[in-house]
C-alpha cells in the first residue's frame, strides 16, 4: 500500500457520515428487511444467489445479543416467506461472544435449529483472530447436531491450512476468503502475493479433502487460480460456489455467471451500516480516495 493510501485511509474517520451513507449505498443494501429482500430479488433475476446478514458486531451487553438472536430469528420468517435464498451469515461477535462463548453458542444453535426447521443453511462469519478458536469450538458444538452450518477460514493467517486439515473429517461446508481485519505480523502473512499463494493453497486442499467450498474473492487471479483447480480436480458443481461482497466488482460477478458458475452474494442490512462501510472504505483505498475527493470538494 502506498503511503498515499495510508494516509486516505487514516483520513477516513473525518468524512462526514452523510457522505459515508451515500457510499454505503453500494455496500449495503439498506437500513431495513425490506431493503434486504428487495435486493436478493435483483440478484437472483441476475442469476446469483444471495447470504444475507443482520449488520452488527462487538456486542457487549446481553440484551443487545439477544436482540440479534430475535432479528436473526425474524429474518429467517421473512425469508421463508417470500421464498428467498434461505441462506444467513452471522457474526458470533453480534450474538454475544465478547460477552459469554455458551450464550453465544446457544443463540447459534437456535438460528441454525429454526433454519433447519425450513431447510435453510448459516453460515458462521469468521471475525478477527482472538475470535477464531471460540468460533471453531462453536462450530464444531453446533456441527454435532446440525448439518446446515457452515464456517469461514482466512487465507491470511498462518493457522489456517491447520485448522482446515483438523475440520475436513467433518466434510464441512468451508467459505475461503483472504481475510479482512487489520492482523498483526505475529499471526499472519502480510505479503500480498504470500496470502495469494496460501489462498490457493488451502482452496486446494479444500476441494480434495472432500468439502464444499464457498470460494470468496473478488481477487480475479484467485478466481481464475480456483477454476482451474475445479477443471483440474473435476470438482462436481455440487462441490462448490464463488462468493462476492454486494457492490464489489459487479463486472466480475457477472463474468463469473456468465461462464457458468454459482455465484453467492453476501447482502448485508441493518443500522449498523456504518462501521461495515468505513470497514470496506479502509480495505479499498480507490474508493476512499473518491470518498475524501466529495468531502473536499475535489473533482
């Protein structure tokens, strides 16, 4: 990164939040359910399927994690009701982990019991790495009792391709994705090229050791890498689907549609838009860089 972007992204927190929302848009589908599925629809006349997640994490009180239990909760009914894609990303932090890992894991375990109920799939999110091994642990205690879960594994931490080789006896249903939390060099590999390889490399492994793999990346090198590791291991359809953020590289989203492949978009919502959106701010410094542009007034 350049010293330029730096400095941009540490500049971010001084946009005013209005410009922030108008960016967000892109990012984020709204601030309501309604907005949710009014997006999912779009997607899936595109020919892409759809996750979609209740904004929100770092939950530190008890009542504010068991608000996110019942709009999770409420979620799924809209879902079921409008014959969507029954299929929710949930942050562990947003259900209360900072708090109490068993509560955590019992709100968890009710998502992922009413999505079983109408035969939907959760996924659980995988959020920075003092978090990875209680939500390992999460996993597996709700993997015991419910097929329908899913996890996520960060190509940039240097554990990875352990943790990965101790779940595949599981035959788990895996999204791989770079990773994106500020990690310290103690933990994780900083190169880009270095977290390219490792990204390829526990895809790999993924996809012969027996999982379903949800490849998200936005990464096209990392999507042609991944297509010929399908063409080369005869991964059956199956097996596996490309996953994107909403608002990123749109293009590509439809490229990868239009060779055939399944493709899952991560459709966030809520009123916590605004720490996810200066989140994919801080990870796009293109973007950032036109966000300060509109605060200064710069064309």
């Amino acid at each position: 990164m350049s010293v330029f972007d730096t400095l941009i992204r540490h500049g971010l927190p001084l946009v005013p939040k209005v410009i922030v929302g108008a960016v967000a848009r892109r990012y984020v589908a709204g601030d309501s359910i309604d907005d949710a599925v009014h997006t999912m629809r779009q997607l899936n006349q595109e020919g892409a399927l759809t996750t979609v997640d209740v904004l929100g994490e770092e939950v530190q009180d008890v009542a504010r994690a068991e608000l996110g239990l019942r709009e999770y909760l409420g979620l799924l009914d809209t879902i079921e009701r409008e014959r969507l894609d029954r299929n929710i990303s949930v942050k562990p932090t947003a259900l209360g982990l900072k708090i109490d890992e068993t509560m955590c894991a019992e709100h968890i375990e009710s998502i992922v019991a009413r999505a079983s109920e109408m035969g939907g799939f959760v996924r659980i999110d995988m959020e920075d790495h003092t978090c990875t091994d209680a939500t390992l642990r999460i996993y597996r205690r709700v993997r015991e009792r419910y097929s329908n879960l899913g996890v996520v594994l960060q190509a940039y931490l240097f554990r990875t391709v352990a943790d990965l080789t101790d779940l595949l006896p599981l035959q788990p249903n895996v999204r791989i994705c770079k990773g994106i939390y500020r990690e310290p060099r103690s933990v994780a590999w900083q190169g880009f090229a270095t977290v390219q390889a490792n990204f390829i490399y526990a895809t790999e492994k993924l996809l012969s050791g027996g999982a379903h793999v949800g490849i998200a990346t936005h990464d096209p090198h990392l999507v042609w890498a991944a297509m010929t590791l399908i063409d080369r291991l005869r991964v059956g359809p199956d097996r596996y689907e490309f996953q994107m953020l909403l608002g990123v590289d749109p293009e590509l989203r439809r490229i990868i549609l239009d060779l055939g492949y399944r493709m899952r978009v991560y459709v966030p919502f809520g009123r916590d838009w605004y720490p996810y959106s200066m989140r994919r701010l801080r990870e796009n410094p293109t973007v950032a860089r036109h966000v300060m542009r509109a605060m200064l007034g710069s064309p």
